[in-house]
C-alpha cells in the first residue's frame, strides 16, 4: 500500500527499560548498538514500529529480538519526540517499563544488538541516544507506584521471604526502610499472602515463604 501525504510523517519506535533486582540493587538491560548510529554504545532495547503493529506489540518484538527476554508485564512511560534525538530522523519513541525477576533472565542478544546485559541504575555507562534521560524517567515511575502498583512484588521469585521482599522495595526506592513499619504498610496494602512453606539452611531458624496475591 502507498501512502502520499501533504506533510512528512515522523518515523515511531517503541522502546523497553527492563528493570530487576540483583544483589540487592535496582539494574537495567541494555543493549550494545551494532549499526549506526551510536554503533558500540549502550541502549535500551528497542526499535522502529511496523505500519500494522501495536505499539506494545512492538515493543515486546524488539525486547525478545534483541535480548531474548518475553516480559509478561509491559507499562507504557510515555513519548520522547525531541526533534533532534536520532540522527538518522524525525522520530518518536513510545517507551515501556517491563518488570523481571532476576531468576527469569537469560539474556541472549539478537536483531542488530552486538551484546545485551545487566547495569546497576546508578552505575549506567555513556548512553545512545536519549535514552539516559528515558532511563530517570522509568525510575521516577517505579519509584512513585512502588506502594501503590505491586512493583516490587513483580521482580521478585515466585516464592520469597519477607526480607528479600524489604530488600527489594529498598532497591526499587533507593533507600532503607524501618522494618515494623515496613511490614505494617505490607499487611495494610495486602500485596502477599503465605505459601505455608518453609525454607531451611544454615543456622538460622526456618523463614516463611510468601508469595505476591497480584
């Protein structure tokens, strides 16, 4: 099909900030560019939208091309259209927050993505395109829905202790919480339920598994 328009038409990607939590710290996938532009530097998974696909449709494509990832959880950010953020043209990118538990991550890269990996957020290398400012913006959102959204619940196992939950929530948001009051506003969002199941090792006294009732 042809398309003939009076004004030019900007070119849309979609891209992903696939956040996880892995040793303790919040981290994010990038991939290496192979092509032009920015070949060699770090990016966020991501690229152009076919003329009959979703957006999220896309966006979950280019995650599994290029990281081998297939996220069950995608949020849409928002735009990013300043005019001048991609060399190669008017583009605007439509990007998504994915959530991963570490323990669900083999990354393979693929597409025209030399090598795909873990960074810790606050440990990011020099960033292609835009896509470091992108990055503080994904953070802001998973720091803002963290009580509200189940966003910790998302990255972590599928069963857990009530410690690694609170080591979790303390990765997403950057900081330490009080544990009694941690738990108080844990029974009050009823975000976990117990498993009834025990997990033994090492010296200490067996630790409650719980499970996220998202």
């Amino acid at each position: 099909m042809a398309y003939t328009y009076e004004h030019p038409h900007p070119a849309v990607t979609a891209d992903v900030v696939v956040f996880t939590v892995e040793a303790g710290r919040l981290a994010a996938v990038l991939i290496r560019r192979a092509e032009w532009p920015h070949a060699g530097k770090w990016a966020l998974p991501g690229g152009f939208v076919d003329i009959d696909e979703s957006l999220k449709r896309a966006a979950w494509r280019e995650l599994r091309e290029e990281t081998g990832l297939n996220a069950a959880y995608l949020e849409q950010l928002g735009a990013f259209g300043r005019p001048d953020r991609d060399p190669r043209e008017r583009v605007i990118t439509v990007v998504y927050i994915a959530l991963v538990p570490a323990d669900r991550l083999d990354l393979q890269a693929g597409s025209d993505a030399k090598e795909a990996r873990l960074f810790p957020v606050d440990e990011l290398p020099e960033l292609a395109f835009d896509h470091a400012r992108i990055i503080r913006h994904a953070i802001e959102r998973v720091r803002d829905r963290l009580d509200t959204a189940g966003v910790a619940m998302r990255l972590m196992p599928e069963s857990f202790t009530l410690p690694e939950l609170q080591r979790g929530c303390e990765a997403v948001a950057g900081k330490r919480f009080d544990k009694r009051n941690f738990r108080k506003k844990l029974d009050a969002l009823g975000l976990v339920e117990a498993t009834g199941e025990l997990r033994h090792g090492g010296a200490h006294r067996p630790a409650k598994l719980y499970r996220a009732t998202l």
